[in-house]
C-alpha cells in the first residue's frame, strides 16, 4: 500500500519534532523543582545580618525588627527607665548575665554596649517555651501588681522580665532573654547579626 512507505525525510522530521516537543515538555516540569533547590532571596537573607535605621526611635520607644526569622526589640530606655534597673537586682535570677551565653557587653546591668547603654537590643523570645512576651512599661499596673516595675511580661505561662529583659526570680523562663550580636555603624544606625566592634 502507498500509505505503508513514508518518506524518510517526512518520518526524520517528525521524529525531531516530537523529541523537540517532549524535551520542551520535560524541563517546563523539571524546571520548577530544580529552581526550589536555589535559596530564595528571602531566604537567603534570613541568615543575614539586618541593618536598622533608629534615628526616629524615641524614648521609651519600642522598635521590632526581623532577625533570622525571629523578632528583635530596640528599646530606647528613658533615664528613669535606667534608674529602675539597679533596683531590680534583688528580684532577679541571674541579674548578672552569667547563666545564658551572652556577648561581653551584655554582661552589666543595662546589657547594652557601654557608650549606647540606653538602647537594649534583644531576642523577643521567652526562654521558657519560645513564646513572645509583650512590652509593658507601664508602673504597677492591676493585672500585674502593684511592685511591677516596668518589663516584658509572657502572657502565655507568666513569665517575666525587667527594662534590661534580666528574668525575674520565680519565672518559669529559666533565663534572661538573648541579646544578639549587633554593632553600630553609626550613631542611628545597627547592624543585627554581626559585632563589627569585637564586643567594645
């Protein structure tokens, strides 16, 4: 029959058509699985130290950023805000910052570097079970007593935490909250993630 002898130039052409069509076809399938091996831009910042603009952070102010997934407090203390930290000490567990691994210029009452003692730079996570305590700077308040003197406080188990985040004694977070590596590049400006300074 007629039909039964294809032309080999035909047969050839439409054999590297369809191997066209099914190579075009396999890495339109291929390709979004070996794209989601390559690391975001998002996340390949996760791990990246966080530049932070706090020239508008006022007193008594508090700042969240993301760090690496986690939130990280700047809280610009007021003078009264420091006054009140030396007075915690006796209400304290570790008020010191001798029992969590900690950067050298976190190991003092205000645990900040020593020329910018007013800014705290702080892990937003309870060292209880990770949950995210709130800012309550606020002096005595009802639900909190009257000897509150101004903290975080963890409304999911109760526990609690001064203007320096130092645990108080009785909490059931067994340590104070992290401070991480953080430097500054200037005067309004932190980098969080990385202590360009070597702890001064």
């Amino acid at each position: 029959m007629a039909g039964e002898s294809a032309d080999p130039k035909k047969r050839r052409f439409l054999v590297n058509a369809t191997s066209a069509v099914g190579a075009v076809g396999t890495v339109a399938a291929v390709s979004p699985f070996v794209f989601s091996m390559f690391p975001s831009e998002r996340a390949k910042a996760a791990g990246a130290p966080v530049e932070v603009d706090i020239s508008k952070l006022e007193p008594g102010m508090l700042l969240t950023v993301e760090w690496r997934s986690q939130p990280v407090w700047i809280l610009y203390r007021t003078k009264e805000m420091l006054a009140q930290l030396a007075k915690d000490n006796q209400q304290l567990s570790d008020p010191d910052c001798n029992v969590t691994q900690q950067p050298s210029y976190a190991k003092n009452a205000f645990r900040a570097k020593k020329e910018h003692e007013a800014v705290l730079v702080v892990v937003g996570l309870c060292t209880h079970l990770g949950c995210a305590p709130t800012f309550r700077k606020e002096i005595g308040p009802a639900d909190l007593g009257s000897d509150w003197p101004g903290g975080f406080y963890c409304p999911c188990h109760g526990s609690k935490f001064d203007l320096s985040a130092r645990v108080f004694a009785g909490s059931p977070a067994p340590k104070n909250l992290l401070v991480p590596p953080y430097s500054y590049l200037s005067e309004t400006r932190l980098l969080i993630g990385e202590d360009k300074s070597n702890g001064a």
